[in-house]
C-alpha cells in the first residue's frame, strides 16, 4: 500500500468520525454567516457599492466574504480529534502500523480539506442573498474552494503540531486563538493602502493578508494572477513547512 | 481469503534485548524507568514479564515495538533491529497496550477492517479477515455496533484481534487482563494459547502470578527498571525451595515477593492500580 492509499484509508476514516460528531461542524457554519451579516449589517451604508470603488460594484458582504471564509477555515479542529486519538491510546496503534509517518499526518488532515470545502461552498450559497457573486466565473469558484481548503490544511496542521509537543487539550485550545491576531491583522474591513501605517505593516508580514487577497480578487475581479499565485504560493510554502515539522515530530514522538 | 504473512523461517529469537536503558525528561527532572535489560524470548514461546506497578513493563514494551525511543542499549524483534528498521518491525508485531487504544466513534467492524487495511490487505480481503476476528473473540454480534458502547472486557477483546489481523510473528499485549472479570480473564487466556499455537510468539506483562503460571512458557520479573528473576515458573520455584530451604513447594506468589524484596504485608497494602 503506497503512503498516499493509506492516507487515503485513514482520511476516510477521520471523515466517517467527524460526520458522526456534527456538534463540532455546526459551529464552524454558524459563526463564520454571523460575522459575515454582522460586518455587512454595520459597515454597508458606509461602503456602498456605487460610491466604493474597491468593490467593484459589488456589495460589502463580497468583501467580507473571504473573512468569514478563514475564519471557517481557522478552527483546527483536526488538531482536537488527534488529541482525542492521543488521549484515548489509538494514536499509538496507528504509530504501530507500518504506515508512512507522512500519511499519519494527512489522517485529520485530509478530513479538514473536505470539511472545509463543503463549508466553503455553503458559505458562499448562503451568502448569494447579500447580493455576492463571484466575479472569476466557475474556475474562479474552483480556485477559492481549493484556497479556501488548503489554508485549513495548514492551519490545522500547525495546531497539530502543538497536539503532538503537548498532547493536551487545553494547550492546542489555546494554541488555536492565534488566528485572532492572524485574522486581524489583515485588510479584513478595507484594502491595505487603506489602513493606518502600523496595520499595513502588520499585515504585510502577515502571511494571511495575502490569501485573504486572492480570495477577495476571485470574489470582486476577473483573474488578476499576480494575486491568486501569490496566496497560492504563501499557503504552499506553509504547507511544506507544517508537513515537514509534523513528520519530525511523529518520528521522535515517545 | 486474505492469507497472513508466511512465519519467518529460521527465526530463532523473536525478542533480543541487551542493555536496555529509557530515562524519561520531565520537568521534575530525569526518570530512569528501564536501568539496563537484557531480554531473550524463543520463538514459539509465551513469555511473560512480570513486575509491579511502575516497575518499567510499560516502558520496555514500548521500546520493544517501536513506539518510544531507546535511550541506550540495542533490541532486535523477529531478527530485525529495532531502531534501524522500525517500519519492518511494524509489519511483524501485534501490539495491545496497557490502556487499549481504540476509536469510540468507529464500529468494531470498522475498526478491524481500518487496521487490516493499513497492514496492506484489499478492501474485500480486509473485510474478510475482520468477520473472522469478530468472531475469533466472540464479537460477531457487537460487531457493527459503535465501540463507544462496549464494555471493558469487550474493548480488551476488540483491541487483542486488532493487534492480529496482520497474523504477526511476535504479539506484545500490556496487562491484557488487567481490570477483567473472571469470565473474560479466561476467555482471554485461551485466546493467548490458541494465537500461541497457531505458532505466534507471545510476550505479554502481567500483574498477576496465577495468570503467568498458566499461560507463560517462562518468565522475568523486573523491579525498578532491572530484571530481577528469570526463568520457567517450575524452575523459579524450585531455586526458591532450596535457597529457603521450604518444605512444601512455594507459589510464584512466593517467587514474586522475594525477588521484589516485598512482604506479604507490604505488599497487601499497596494500591493496586486498576485499568480498564
Ligand atoms: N511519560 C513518562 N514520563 C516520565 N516518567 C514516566 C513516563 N512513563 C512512565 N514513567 C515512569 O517510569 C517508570 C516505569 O513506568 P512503566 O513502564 O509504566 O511501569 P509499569 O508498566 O511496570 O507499571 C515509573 O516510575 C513511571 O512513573
Ligand atoms: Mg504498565
């Protein structure tokens, strides 16, 4: 069995149990559509669509949309099954099977993709009433899914690897609250040469800002590359960092 | 029908320990659990490694099966060196820890079916063998129900037939008895004997004498992270009649308590740390 058939067996696995555990999905819906009419409800008489050009003649709830989207995709909630996995022993059977340390990782991984895909397309079905639509067409759509989903990986990759150095469930809890600062500090209520000196550069180290960007660019404007690659490219670099961290930590796990 | 992995022919020792050594970092400072073990299990054999709580059993099973580094000393499992090749170890051992690591969500089927897949079986095959090992422990009915609703002594058996779906040559099973009631303490001894005799090496832990006076071929006793005693049960028996001199033929109880430097009394008041 290749690494990628068993991260594919254990994907489906990890998947099987969140469906069965909906209490830990509904949240990740819910709160994601309350900022998203919450942002709208308060700042949309500010910025109309016909006297705001950084929107494009959208409405504000599309520029809004890639917020509520990280966020939805920022619960980690993959790293909180493993540590379910640790606490309860399975984690150990799994370490004993001859199974690729890398596809070990991808277990909860995998499922948070797919999670994060279907909330990601409710999220944006749900938000079509606030008069959104996604400018980049269907491919458009594809790619925000695929961006949307891949930073979820990513996210809930790194609070693994604080499931995995501490293997509590308070400590990844708390470890998880770093997206306040992550999702903050970004061009998440206007663009970035908008803000004050002190958040613009906040934001321009903040590696988020720019997947927020490429989201946002698919949601207001036909394809404008530099930006899409750009939040591809950051979540990729994150990625090989988070996968190479877990697999460390797997490999010397005691 | 999915048939396991050929024993591996010739394979002489199927636990080949020298020198074993875990110190544990903690914040309190350094732990020495396991002081320098030396171990040699036959195969084909039922050992049994005996000791009392926080005695370092645990420990050398983890590092037996790949699962805890080894801070000094070598193992070798089924001919193979432990930290040089764990992944060839994995594809040769069972493994049943102390606490039975299981996944309340998934069914027993499930579970089962997940494992074989992992060792490497078809998806038919896979499914096959877990009806099999449902009913090798008597969980056909249970089985397409969620683990979260079973019983100790069902987990126990559950977590035992997922340490076998992969037929192994060696199988480790950490206090497999521990917290069962009688009933299921003796299902699970003759399940030992019949995976014993289906040619698979058995190296279990044990707190209790009785259970490694019936099952084991031979033992150790490990007391404070060294070995202590070791041998077949008659043969530790016997060198404890004539040291002492004893009339009548001492129990492994007796084995036990000399070679922890434990008395009766002593020993009568220690809480016994129950897992279920
Ligand atoms: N993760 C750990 N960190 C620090 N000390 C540990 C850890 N695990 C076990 N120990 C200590 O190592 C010793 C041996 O433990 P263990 O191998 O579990 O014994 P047993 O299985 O014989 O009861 C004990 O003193 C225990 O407290
Ligand atoms: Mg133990």
């Amino acid at each position: 069995m290749t690494a990628l058939q068993q991260a594919n067996v254990l994907g489906g696995r990890a998947l099987r149990d969140s469906l069965r555990t909906p209490e830990a999905i509904v949240p990740t819906l819910f709160i994601p559509m309350f900022f998203l009419v919450v942002n709208f409800g308060q700042a949309g008489r500010i910025f109309t669509s016909d006297s705001t050009g950084f929107l494009f003649g959208q409405s504000y709830a599309a520029f809004t949309l890639p917020s509520s989207l990280l966020l939805a995709a920022s619960f980690g909630t993959a790293a909180l099954f493993l540590i379910e996995d640790i606490e309860g022993g399975y984690f150990d059977k799994l370490r004993a099977a001859p199974v690729a340390r890398t596809s070990l990782v991808f277990g909860w991984l995998l499922a948070e993709a797919v999670k994060s895909a279907v909330i990601t397309v409710a999220l944006v079905l749900l938000s079509l009433p606030f008069g959104i639509s996604i400018a980049s067409g269907p491919l458009g759509l594809v790619l925000l899914i695929a961006l949307t989903a891949a930073w979820a990986v990513v996210f809930a990759g790194f609070m693994q690897l604080i499931a995995l150095k501490t293997r509590s469930a308070a400590a990844t809890n708390s470890g998880g609250l770093i997206f306040f600062p992550l999702l903050f500090l970004t061009p998440n209520f206007v663009p970035r040469d908008l803000l004050t000196r002190p958040m613009e550069i906040a934001a321009t180290f903040n590696p988020v800002t720019y997947v927020m960007e490429a989201l946002r660019s698919l949601i207001l404007r036909d394809f404008e590359w530099v930006a899409v690659s750009r939040g591809f490219a950051v979540v990729a670099v994150l990625g090989v960092v988070m996968l190479v961290l877990n697999v460390r930590l797997i490999r010397r796990y005691d | 029908m999915w048939v396991g992995r050929a024993k591996v022919p010739g394979m002489k020792l199927a636990v080949e320990a020298e020198g074993l050594v875990k110190q544990y970092q903690g914040r309190s400072g350094t732990v020495d659990a396991v002081r320098g073990v030396d171990l040699s299990v036959e195969a084909g054999e039922v050992f049994g490694f005996l000791g009392p709580n926080g005695a370092g059993k645990s420990t050398t099973i983890k590092m037996l099966t790949t699962l805890m580094s080894i801070t000094a000393g070598t193992a070798r499992v089924a001919d193979l060196d432990v930290t040089a090749e764990p992944q060839a170890v994995r594809r040769r051992i069972g493994v049943a820890l102390q606490e039975a690591g299981l996944d309340a969500r998934q069914t027993g089927r499930e579970l089962l079916i997940l494992q074989a897949r992992l060792f490497g079986a078809s998806k038919h095959d896979a499914r096959a063998r877990a009806t099999e090992l449902l009913e090798l422990v008597d969980l056909v009915e249970a089985g397409d129900r969620r683990i979260k609703g079973y019983s100790g002594g069902m987990k126990r058996r559950l977590d035992l037939a997922s340490a076998l779906v992969h037929e192994p040559d060696v199988l480790f099973l950490d206090e497999p008895t521990t917290g069962l009631d009688p009933a299921s303490r003796l299902t699970v001894w003759d399940e030992v004997r019949r995976i014993n005799e289906l040619g698979t090496t058995v190296f279990l832990t044990t707190q209790y004498l009785e259970e490694a006076d019936q099952l084991c071929d031979r033992i150790a006793i490990i007391d404070d992270g060294l070995i202590v005693r070791e041998g077949t049960p008659r043969r530790l028996k016997e060198d404890l009649r004539e040291r002492h001199g004893l009339d009548a033929e001492p129990t492994l109880d007796d084995v036990f308590l000399d070679a922890t430097g434990r008395t009766r009394e002593r020993a009568a008041g220690e809480v016994q740390e129950v897992t279920v």
